[in-house]
C-alpha cells in the first residue's frame, strides 16, 4: 500500500510539474505565439510601394503605402493585418483596387521587417502613429479601416482613438481570449494571457458605419464568436459571407476586394451627398456588388506564398490568423 501511495504522489508531482513548465513556457513565449511573430528577409520595395517607418524601443516599425501613379487618391483602406500575416504579400492583390483608391498597411512589432516585441497596446498604438502619417501624405483622402482575423482586434480599438470612414471586418472574433481558452481549457490563460484583445467590450464604442465579411468554412474563428460579436454591436452591421471560401482564402479572393471597395465608396459617396443636401443617397450598407472597377496594375512583388501553420499548427495558442 505504501508503494502504491509512493507512486501515486510520484505520478501527482510529475503532472504538477508538466503543467507548470507548460504554463511556463506559455507565459514566457505568448508574445510570439499569439502573434505568430516571424521575421522575414530583407526585401527592396519595388516602383510604386511607398516605405513608413517610426522609431520604437528595439528598433523601428514598418508600414507600406500603394496607390495608382498618376491618380488622386480619394478613398484609402488602412488594412491591419492577420496572425503572421506577410502583408507584401497581400498588397500583391491591391491591383483589384480601382482608380483613386489607395491601400496601407504595416508589420506588427517583431513580425515581417518590423523591429521590436510584439504587443496588444503596441499594434494599436502603431496603427494609431501610421494612420496620423497616412493623414498627412493624404489629408483630403477618405480613411477606410480594414482589419482581417486578428487585427480586427486592433481595428475595433484604434476607432475610440481616430476618426475614419467606415470600418470592415473580415473574419472577426468576440475575443481572443474567450477563443483560445476553448483550445487548450486546462490553462489558466486569465492569468496567464497578457493580450485579451476583447472585442467584444471594445466595440461598444464604435460609431462609424460597420461590415463584417465572414468565410463560407472557417475552422479558426468559428461564426459563431463572430455572431457573438455582432450582436453586441451598438449599431446596424452589414454582413456577407464569401462563398468558397476559408480562414486563409478569403483574402485571396477578388470578391473580397471589390466588397470592402464597394462598401468604402458606397459610404464615401452618401456622406458626401448628405453633406450636400442632396436626396436619395446610396446605402451604405448595401452588400450588392456593383459593376467591377478598372483594374490597375500592381508591381511584381516576387513574394514566395506565406506559409501557413495555423492549420494544424503544433505551435500554442495558434488561435487565429
């Protein structure tokens, strides 16, 4: 009986002891983990990309600004980006923008060619710095804010610090806490987790006009914390869902594109004819997709597909991209 008692105290420490190295190294790691913060070699901007950078502790942080040479830019989509998203990668779709229409965007601390450590307050705080320089190299242009899976965290946050136009959601999340703690339920992530991401309380400060894109299958934010999201919003909000579409290639896909431009136009142009006076202005929650706008080209970025360990993933808290 003794024996047993031994080895049964023995087995007890020994799962004590896993959990807390577990913990440990969750705690330790998150950062990275949560972000899934990689850093990515040099690249040369090529002709028609414009380079932003601002000084932070480590290093710097780097954004990227597009636009068709020759046109007056009326309407911008300030993109804040997935989980380990490559954004020189995404701005290979910008040539789906139409004329007059610009596109920015940036690494998150520690990820792409961004120095530093990648944080909540430090995401929104960036978007916060870059949109106020986006304001100054276009300061009669229309902001459109975009944020995809985890940056729709940032997005919802970053509208109680700036004005903008309208906000779009592609793939968003009630709260990334909520999330993960469904993935690994024996971690006390309360505790543990640094970045809660709560949109779902953040988002009762909202004012600008809102639409949410969600993927046909979506195995990583279900819709459901998407639903449990809109119905907490203050304010009507349009909603589409892309058809054959996932987590990852919904951003892949034109439709997606012409929906946020269409979205962004439709609400540009019904303030401007409010502001005007003028009757039967568009609705700007109107999902219809109009006709296709001219498309531009976008120079050759020469960017490798971004690999894709979410699905899958063996990494921790790999919760959403």
């Amino acid at each position: 009986m003794r024996f047993k008692t031994r080895h049964a105290l023995a087995a007890a420490l020994m799962t004590a002891s896993g959990f807390a190295c577990y913990w440990t190294y969750l705690t330790l790691n998150q950062d990275r983990l949560l972000f899934d913060a990689r850093r990515r070699p040099p690249r040369d901007l090529p002709e028609g990309i414009i380079g932003y950078s601002h000084v932070i502790p480590g290093g710097v942080v780097r954004g990227y600004i597009y636009h068709t040479p020759g046109d007056s830019v009326r309407d911008l989509l300030f993109y804040l980006p997935g989980r380990g998203e490559d954004v020189l990668e995404t701005l290979q779709y910008a040539c789906w923008l139409p004329g007059g229409m610009a596109f920015a965007t940036y690494d998150y601390r520690g990820l792409g060619h961004s120095d530093g450590r990648p944080s909540e307050a430090g995401a929104v705080a960036d978007a916060s710095q870059f949109l106020l320089h986006v304001r100054r190299v276009f300061p009669d242009t229309r902001v459109h804010v975009v944020g995809r899976s985890l940056g729709t965290g940032v997005a919802i946050q970053l509208a109680d610090l700036q004005e903008f136009e309208s906000l779009q959601l592609i793939t968003p999340y009630d709260s990334l806490l909520e999330l993960v703690r469904k993935r690994f339920p024996l971690v006390p992530l309360r505790q543990l987790m640094r970045h809660h991401f709560d949109s779902i309380s953040h988002c009762k400060k909202v004012v600008q006009s809102t639409k949410v894109l969600l993927a046909e299958s979506d195995e990583v934010v279900p819709h459901a914390c998407s639903e449990r999201l809109m119905a907490a919003w203050p304010g009507p909000v349009a909603l589409q869902t892309v058809p054959g579409t996932d987590h990852f290639t919904i951003i892949e896909q034109q439709q997606t594109w012409l929906s946020l431009c269409e979205f962004a136009r439709q609400h540009s142009e019904a303030r401007l004819r409010m502001a005007a006076g003028t009757p039967g202005q568009p609705d700007p929650d109107n999902t219809a997709a109009g006709p296709a706008p001219a498309l531009h080209a976008v120079p050759d970025l020469n960017v490798p597909p971004a690999e894709r360990d979410d699905s899958g993933s063996p990494l921790p808290l790999a919760a959403t991209r």
